[in-house]
C-alpha cells in the first residue's frame, strides 16, 4: 500500500499478509475506525493521512514486527498495519 501511488485493493493485501479475508476485514475495519486508512471504492482502500503513505515507505518494520505469531495485540496490530502497508516482511 505505501509503494502504490494511490488507492490499494483489500485482497491484494489479505493475499501479501496470507490473512484469511475475514481477518482482513477485521484489520481494515480497526484501521479505518483509528483514522489511519479510508475507503477508496469497492474493495479499495488508501492512506487518510497526509503523509502517511511516505512515512510508512521510508521507515522499514523493526524486527519484532516481523514475526509470525504475536502474542500482544497492540504489537500485532502495528505489525499487520506495516504488512498491509509496506508489502512483505
């Protein structure tokens, strides 16, 4: 998502993330209701923040982030946040 020039496809995160679809929604859902993603068209969603498209590119995930099983959901959150984003890990 912060390497497209605009608006992403939900699927072709759940697909980078290997997350089930429901799961995806799921994420999506606590995203957009924390302000940080929008709504760009059916099944598309982009960056709600200005700037936040190019923080996210040019801040690699640390390697906490990078690990297949969390058990902390905050740290979780932030690590499905920066695969959705960033692409894969």
């Amino acid at each position: 998502m912060a390497e497209a020039a605009g608006a992403s496809s939900t699927t072709d995160s759940g697909r980078r993330t290997g997350m089930w679809p429901n799961a995806v929604g799921n994420y999506r859902t606590r995203l957009m209701d924390a302000g940080l993603i929008e709504p760009a068209g059916y099944g598309l969603v982009d960056f709600a923040l200005p700037g936040l498209r190019e923080y996210m590119a040019s801040h690699p995930p640390r390697p906490y982030e990078q690990a297949s099983t969390l058990m902390d959901t905050g740290t979780a959150s932030v690590s499905i946040f920066r695969a959705v984003v960033q692409g894969p890990l």
